[in-house]
C-alpha cells in the first residue's frame, strides 16, 4: 500500500480550480519531486498533504491519515507529530538563538526542556550545524539559516519531510549542500521526501519526479529508468 496516496483530488480557491483531479501515490522511503511552472498547483498539492489546507473534494491520505476526513483538531495532531516542513523563506525567529529555533516544534509538545535541547543539539549536528547552536540568525549565511531550518523540521523525527523550493534563495554551492542533506536523510534515517521544486538541475537527486501544469499531474517519471538525465530536463522543460 502506498504511503502517500490521492485520488481525484481538486482543490478550489473561490471559482478557481487550483487543483483539477489530481492523482498521485508515493512509497514510504521515497524522495519524490513535483515540477512545474509558476501557478501549476505543486504548492497547493504540497500543501494539502502536508495538511496545512483541505481538498476541497477527493480523497487523499498519508499513512494511517485520512486527511480528507479530519478535523482541525486532528490535523494539527497530524502536522505535529507526522510532518516536518522546509520552506523556501527560512522563518527563523531572529531574537531567538538557533537551538532555541530548532526546539520549537518540541515546545509545541510539551517535551521538558533538557530533552529538547538534547534534541535540537542532535538534529543540529544532523545538519552540520552543532557549532553554530548558539548564534543568532542574523550571523549565518542564507545556507546555514536553511541547515537550521532543516533541522527544525526533523527535530521531532517525522516520517515525512515537506520541502517546498527549499534552495530558491540559495547560490549553488549551498543547495548543493542542502540536497546533500535531504539525500543522507532519506538514505540513512529512511524519511519520505515530497520536494517541490522549479529548478531542474535537483531532479536528479530524486527517485521519481512528477510534472505538474494547470492543476494536473500530466506524467510521471522514474528517474533511474530514464535513458538520460539531460533527455528528461529537456522533455520536463517542453
């Protein structure tokens, strides 16, 4: 049985159909990619199984989660306990030093404070980032602040990591290193990555890659059993 699995799945904003009978299913253990251009839906299909939005119809679970079916209440239980999130914007709070950031999910827990600093320590060091634990935001580069993000995401060991255009403010040299990340997570802890991502140069870090326009999931694609990297660029940028 799929990990993550969506049938029919429309999503509207007002009259507007954002998403238009979405199909999607995606194995524990994957790094799974969605591609498009600006206002094809992969946002709003990240959103909606990460649980910050609703569908508006269809059907659309993640795990023992059918997210269709839960209240409010129980997709904050959901996002908290299932789902760590990386956004392109790092959304680290400034005055707060950085394990202090990365221990804010285990605030929203409950978990006592020497556990959780434990945790944030152990999740910085995930990340590279352990030397950095007590320096603001403002003292670290645009990759750095992402590192920190990435380990606030996985500070509560989630089964699922949402990245939605996790490198979009980054040089090269620092998404490289991001990606690298993402890979040893997936690889060695076994999280399920869903990654948005217009940027076609990361695809290549992924298992599958699905393209997305007008609010539809038009193909999907195993990555090592495409012929060539360049020939699948060049057919997902037609």
């Amino acid at each position: 049985m799929a990990f993550i699995e969506g049938r029919d799945i429309w999503k509207y904003y007002g009259d507007y159909p954002a998403l238009r009978g979405v199909n999607i299913s995606i194995n524990e253990g994957e790094f799974y990619c969605i591609v498009g251009p600006s206002g094809s839906g992969k946002t709003t299909l990240l959103s909606l199984i990460g649980g910050i939005d609703r569908v508006s119809s269809g059907y659309l679970r993640v795990g023992p989660y059918e997210l269709h079916r839960l209240s409010e209440g129980e997709l904050d239980e959901y996002r908290n306990k299932y789902v760590g999130f990386v956004f392109q914007l790092f959304y680290l709070i400034p005055r707060m030093k950085v394990v202090e950031n990365v221990e804010l999910p285990l605030v929203a827990r409950g978990v006592s404070p020497g556990v959780r600093r434990k945790l944030a320590l152990d999740a910085l060091e995930a990340v590279g980032m352990r030397d950095k634990a007590y320096r603001r935001p403002s003292q670290l580069s645009g990759g750095e602040q992402q590192r920190v993000a990435i380990a606030r995401a996985i500070v509560t060991r989630p089964r699922l990591l949402l990245a939605d255009e996790p490198t979009g403010n980054l040089d090269s040299k620092s998404a490289e290193n991001v990606m690298e990340i993402f890979m040893r997570l997936n690889r060695e802890l076994g999280i399920t990555i869903v990654m948005v991502t217009h940027n076609l140069e990361l695809i290549r870090n992924c298992s599958r890659v699905s393209r997305i326009s007008d609010g539809r999931i038009t193909k999907t694609y195993s990555v090592p059993e495409v012929k060539s990297y360049d020939e699948l660029v060049r057919e997902l940028a037609e």
